[in-house]
C-alpha cells in the first residue's frame, strides 16, 4: 500500500531517509495508547454527527481487534509505515477496508501523538509514585528494627555525632516522599488533553474535545492549540523529577556500598541482591546499587536531551520533537527497574548492629557533647570548643578515646569536670540529649515514625484513586 500521506509526491521515499525518520522503533510502546485515543476519538465524531453511527461501531470493532492483536505479539510493526499511528491505522484498514480511514476525520498526528504520550506518562506516574511507596515501606520497615541501634553520623565523611541508624533511614523516607510529592503534583499538567488540536490551529469539524477528555479520564483540555501539540514541557517535569529521585537513590547506593564494605561492615545486602566475582572466589559485589549510581547519568542525560532539543525550536511542531520519547521511554525503565529492586533489597538487608555500637564506642563523636556539658557548668561555648579540643589532642596522643580518660585526667583540661561526665557520653544518652522534633532522640525518632506511617497510608489512597481511573 502507498503511504497514507502519499498524494502529494511524486517520488517514493529514499529508503534511507524512511529509516532515518520512522520512529515505529521505539513509539510502539505507544500502540495501546494510540488505540484508547481512538476509540475516545471515533466515539465522539459519532456523537457529533461527524460520521455515521455504523462507520462509527465498524471502526471501534476494528480497533478492539486490532488492540487485541497489539496485546498478543501479532502485529508487524513497519518502518515503512513510519510510526505507530499511521501502522495501526493501516492495520485498521486492512481489518475493515476503507471506512478505516475516516478514523483520522478532524485529527492531526500532531495532536494525536501528543495524546498517547499524555496517556502513556499518566499510567507511568502512578505507578512510580506507588513504587516509590513501596521503597519507603521498607525503609519504614528496617528504622521501626533499629530504633535503639546507634550508628555514628557524619560529616565530610568523617565521624561526626552519634545518631540512631533509624534516624538515618528516614531522612530517605524523607526525600522519596517529596519526590512522590512532586510526581503526584506533576499529574495535574500531565492529565491534559490535546486531541481536537489538529496540526496546530484547531479543526473546522464541530468536535466535542470536552466529550472525549471525559472518555480518558482527563481532567481538563489545552487551552491553546499551539501550545498542545507543540510544547513537552509535561515529559521535561517529569525527567527533572525522575532525575531528583535517581540523585536520591544514587545517594543511598553510595551508603549501601561503603556499608556493606569490609571496612564498614555495618550491613550485608541480601546474596539475592549481589553478584560474584569470575577470578576472585570470596567476593561478593552490591552490584544493584552500583548500578543504579551509574544509571543516574543517564537519566540525567535524558533530561538535557529533551531541554535541548525543545530549546530553540518555534511553534508549532517540528520533527525535532519526535526525540521527545526515546528518552522518556528510557527514564521510566530505568526508574521503574531501580525502584522494583530497592524496596526487596532493603527490606531484606542484615543489620549489623553490634559493629555500628563498636564504631560508636571507638570515636571522638560525643565530643561535642562535653562542650555542651560545660557550657551548662557556665563556661562560655568558645572557651569549652577549645577545652575539648585540647582533650581529644590528648586522647589521640595516648592512644585513648573520651570514656577511657580518668576524672584527674579530665580535669587537667577544666576543674569544671565531675562525675557526671561519664554518664552524659554514653552512647544512648548523647543520642537522647536530641530531643527536638526532628532530631536523633528515641522518643522523636518513635515519633517521626508514626507520622510517616500516617503520611503513606494517606498518600497510597492517591495511588488507589488514579489506578482506577487510569483503568
């Protein structure tokens, strides 16, 4: 068959440039988005007397064995038919004959491709937003384990105060669920319409957009027809999104790996989660979080492509615009597959509790806690950051931590020194002397615990509401 485009020229396509062009490649992914827009579309040029109602019902009987044909692996995507838009509808064709081609009566590629992207990223959303839930059950999971496990915090990557590793945990509770937050939030301008656009100034067909938004579940349309189909400013939210969640995660893997390093050894990743080595016997590699570390810059990348290419382009659309789904195709799979990873392999992660206290106990990290100690004996702050700086030089000097000095040897330092100096650099009670919402101390910790299990409760309802409207 000739190409749906094809009176216009006289020539057929350099074959070159066909595959040059076609993007059949990748949008395939979109197929079953195409055929929902479809169907939503030739409802309503029935509805609006635009085509007769028994073109209307062979049309939509043609594309429900079409999409049944999509979902069992039968259709032959061709390069020649460019892309998945004009490969269903020569499919429809071929199901039904001629009347096929009155589907596209009052649409553009333009808008329609605009449609199934919008389709496609809404379903993805949520998806993501409840794996990422999942991700945050889990740590929830391994903090409501460690509530008494102290673990030492730090700074420049040096030891810096003891904390509960609980406390640690939900700092990433923290961050994925603004990172939900943001995706939820990115749903509003993702569940757009801008079918009914045509190629960029409307259609002279009296469609009913409204009517078709209400089919697909779509929560307004686009204002303006140029803007619709010429502008992805949707799909670039979403890779900054995505981006912000991959630095997250890259963030976390950087932890799991020096954690589950020998000289860490503060926790062991599941051997379901890790890989060997082909020459070294005793190895044990965290490759899924390496790996996610490294996918990061991909994503990143996907990111500046799509702001690059939009960046000089005018209205309306271009054909630049069709780099607009290789990288979006690419960012939810990596996203997805890191997130599906994660959540089992943190909530199966070992805990090595007895080697956190042993690094507690052999660090200089409740040092700050003897300043705050004498400042409430009424030394001055400066003059007790420099008493007790002087008392680690000793201690590094002799070969000694804090709770090894004698009470003589403290007060070489400052005669404000007692008793209750041992007491107030145990491990437990530095971590409890945090006792501010937001801090380290047990009864916050407990606290801050609640609250997130409270807030994911409420935020999984969203996930609930727009999974089944997505269906």
């Amino acid at each position: 068959m000739s190409k749906l485009w094809g009176g216009r020229f006289t020539k057929g396509t350099n074959k070159l440039v066909e595959e040059y062009t076609a993007s059949i490649g990748f949008d395939k992914a979109l197929a079953e988005e195409d055929v929902q827009g479809s169907l939503a579309h030739v409802t309503m040029l029935g509805k609006c007397g635009i085509l007769p109602k028994d073109d209307v019902e062979t049309i939509k009987a043609g594309l429900n064995k079409v999409l049944d044909k999509v979902r069992a692996g039968e259709i032959v995507f061709s390069v020649a038919d460019e892309d998945i838009h004009m490969n269903i509808e020569k499919n429809l064709i071929e199901e039904i004959g001629p009347v096929g081609g009155k589907l596209h009566t009052g649409r553009s590629r333009n808008d329609q491709v605009a449609t199934d992207m919008h389709l496609y990223l809404r379903n993805r959303v949520v998806e993501l937003v409840g794996l990422l839930h999942e991700l945050q059950e889990a740590l929830i999971g391994q903090a409501k384990d460690n509530v008494e496990t102290i673990v030492p915090g730090y700074t420049h990557l040096q030891r810096a105060q003891p904390i509960l590793f609980a406390h640690h945990l939900l700092a990433y509770v923290s961050m994925f669920r603004r990172d939900a937050e943001r995706l939820t939030d990115s749903y509003k301008r993702i569940n757009v319409l801008p079918l009914g656009a045509g190629a960029l100034a409307g259609t002279t067909f009296p469609i009913d957009r409204h009517f078709v938004a209400e089919q697909l579940g779509f929560d307004s349309v686009y204002e303006n027809s140029l803007d619709a189909v010429s502008d992805r400013d949707f799909i670039v939210e979403f890779l900054a999104n995505a981006s912000l969640i991959m630095t997250h995660l890259s963030r976390l893997s950087e932890e799991l790996v020096l954690w589950s390093s020998t000289e860490f050894s503060f926790v062991e990743l599941d051997d379901a989660f890790c890989t060997g080595s082909s020459i070294m016997p005793q190895k044990k590699n965290p490759d899924v979080p390496e790996l996610v570390r490294g996918k990061t810059g991909r994503v990143y990348g996907n990111l500046i492509g799509l702001l690059t290419v939009l960046k000089s382009l005018p209205l309306a659309y271009n054909k630049d615009m069709q780099e607009d789904k290789e990288g979006m195709f690419d960012t939810v799979a990596t996203l997805t597959g890191a997130l599906q990873l994660f959540a089992p392999m943190i909530s199966t992660m070992k805990v090595n509790k007895g080697r956190m206290r042993e690094a507690v106990n052999t660090d200089f990290s409740n040092a700050t806690d003897i300043a705050d100690f004498l400042v409430g004996k009424g030394l001055p702050f400066r003059q007790a950051h420099e008493v007790i700086g002087k008392t680690v030089l000793f201690c590094i000097n002799e070969g000694k931590f804090l709770l090894d000095l004698t009470l003589e040897e403290f007060k070489q330092f400052s005669p404000l020194f007692d008793e209750q100096i041992y007491a107030v650099l145990q491990p437990e009670a530095v971590v409890d002397a945090r006792n501010v919402y937001g801090g380290t101390a047990t009864v916050q910790v407990k606290a801050a615990i609640g609250r997130a299990e409270a807030s994911l409760l409420e935020a999984n309802k969203w996930v609930v509401q727009h999974g089944n409207a997505a269906e």
